[in-house]
C-alpha cells in the first residue's frame, strides 16, 4: 500500500493503479472514496472483498459530466434536470443502466448511480482516465464515515489493508453529510437517502427493501452517534405491523458494531444487545398497557445513564418518552407503507 499526498502529480500515479486493476482511495467533497475502473470485472471483485459487502449489491460511479453520464446510463428528463440544477456536487443519480460496467456495478434489476463531484482532484482524475470509477465510501461497511485517512485504515482487518494499492491523502476533510441519492426510475423521482442536498423541508425517504431500511438506521445513527456517551439517544419508532420497526433497529445495531441477531421483543418486551462498550436496549411497547410499565422496566434509570434506547410502538409511551425530551435525543420515526408492497416510507424528525 502506497500514501501518497494529494496534488497534480498524484493523478498519473492513480491512473497507472487504476488501468492495473488495482484499488485506490481518494478524496471528494463528502468524504474519503474506494475507486476501482467501473469498467473492470476484476477491479470490482476486489473492491467488494475489500468492502466486506454481501454481491448483489451496488456501485454508484463518478464520472467527469453528463455526457459520460450518458454513456452508461439512460438519462430521463428527471436526472437531466437534477444534474443541471444540483451537480457537480453532493448528489447520487439513479438511473436505468447500460449495461456497459463490470458486474455488481449496477444493481440487479439494472439501475445505476451516477456521481459527478465537486471536487477538483476527482473530475482530472476521471477526465484524464477516461473512463468513469466507483464512487463508495472507503470505509468497509457500518463502519465509521471516512473524513481522514486514519478513520480507514484504523478500521480495517490486515487483509482489507492489503487489499488497497494506493491511498491519496489530503488531510482531515471537512465534516459534511453523504451524498443525497435520488432514484429516477420512479413514476416519481424518490429520496433515498437524505444528505446535504436537500429537495424537501421533510426528513422523508423511500425504502424498498429491508436492507434499505437497514441503511436508513445507519444514516440517521451516524448523524446522532456524537451524543453516544454524553445524552441519551432514543429512537422511538412508529408504524403498523409489519412495516419494518424491527428491520430498522437491526440497522442501529449493525452500525453500532452489535453482531448478536436482533429480534423483535413483542413477547420479552425489552431486548439488550452490546458490542463492547456499546449497548443498546429494543423495547416493545405494544403490549404495555401504559407509561407506567416502562418506568418499572427502568426506563428513566436508562436515560440517566446515556443509554442508546429504541422503542417500538412508540406512540403508546407518549407521555414518558416527552418527559425527557430535554435530557435526551429523541429522533422520531415514522413507518408508513409506500405504494408498492415492498416499499416504506420513512420519516424522521422531532414530531
């Protein structure tokens, strides 16, 4: 693995990695990337061991402009418009695929995200290549955001290490949120994931799988995980039967580190699971017959100590849960089913 610092003389080095076959990681405006030629079976295998992510799911790519964009990837009137009005910038486009990039690239009902950054190094890069390159974060996944090159490397297992052939440093980059992702393969263009670029007032996203759910959690624990350890965080959770309250408190676990398998807790009520110093503690509050019930199950001794707490069935703990609404972060979820049966709408938010 070879560390070298960011500036013109770095983008040949990279190119030579990338026509290799080989991995690097570089920065752009949102955080550190893994990049491999999008275009390169092998390349894409590789990054995927080193991501340590299940195959079949997807890549988004950078590319230098819309015209590249087009080479790859079906633009509707829906990602033209986006891309002229919000890119370059912090926004991932998704798109009906081509067909053209390596396998895994694009997803298996052959959609594509596309990402043109703002960042300098990036669009010379991709321009003087040729050819576009994976645009994931660098950290492996559920891992901690990627702002240094440290947050990486600290969080990496030997063999991933081995796995990256050149990293491009350029310092501690500025804390910002990931890239907003907009899927226009919709009858109606559709957020999912909420970052810096926002279309809406509304914190409202579409999900239309369980492991989209999963990532939803994630991104909502990243934003809230600087209180781990001086506030309570407690994610109160709202939704019919079956809509995915559980899926999403697996999703906190994972991106807490916790492995254990997490279940609902219709039967036991409350549920603990931990990965070192981090616990967390899954309620479920349908069968509660008021507020008094989780004081008896030490929900106020909870909050003193910080835990991280969520709740299912949220709204039937109402009153206590408002009676903390100083102490602790209380981030509100709102489950509803979207059009289709695989779909979910989630809302997040202070309601």
């Amino acid at each position: 693995m070879q560390v070298i610092k960011c500036d013109e003389n770095s983008i040949k080095t990279a190119i030579d990695i990338l026509k290799s076959g080989g991995l690097i990681i570089y920065p752009t405006e949102t955080l550190y990337g893994a990049g491999v030629d999008a275009t390169n079976d092998a390349a894409v295998k590789k990054l995927t061991t080193y991501k340590n992510r299940p195959l079949g799911k997807p890549y988004s790519i950078a590319v230098k402009d819309i015209y590249m964009a087009g080479e790859y990837g079906h633009l509707n009137q829906a990602s033209k418009n986006l891309f002229r009005e919000f890119l370059p910038g912090p926004l991932t486009v998704i798109v009906k695929g081509k067909h053209k990039l390596a396998k895994g690239v694009e997803s298996e009902d052959g959609k594509l995200g596309i990402r043109l950054p703002d960042y300098k190094f990036v669009r010379s890069l991709i321009e003087k290549f040729g050819k576009p390159i994976t645009a994931t974060s660098a950290n492996a996944s559920y891992k901690k955001r990627p702002y240094r090159v440290s947050d990486i490397l600290n969080n990496l297992s030997q063999k991933q290490k081995d796995l990256i052939d050149l990293v491009i440093d350029a310092g501690t980059l500025p804390v910002r949120e990931p890239s907003t992702v907009i899927d226009t393969t919709f009858d109606e263009p559709a957020i999912l994931r909420q970052g810096e670029i926002r279309l809406s007032d509304e914190n409202e996203v579409l999900s239309v799988n369980e492991e989209n759910t999963q990532n939803v959690a994630k991104e909502i624990w990243q934003k809230n995980e600087p209180y781990l350890g001086k506030r309570s965080i407690v994610f109160a959770l709202q939704g019919e039967m079956g809509s995915g309250k559980t899926q999403f408190t697996k999703g906190l676990a994972r991106a807490m580190g916790i492995t254990e398998l997490v279940t609902s807790p219709t039967f036991a009520i409350e549920n603990e699971y931990e990965s070192g110093t981090k616990k967390l503690f899954h309620f479920d509050a349908w069968r509660l017959e008021n507020s008094d019930e989780m004081k008896a199950l030490g929900f106020e001794n909870l909050i003193k100590n910080k835990s991280v707490i969520s709740i299912e069935w949220a709204e039937k703990v109402v009153d206590i849960i408002r009676e903390f609404d100083d102490e602790a972060i209380v981030v509100w979820i709102k489950i509803s089913f979207g059009a289709k049966e695989n779909e979910r709408k989630i809302n997040w938010g202070n309601f």
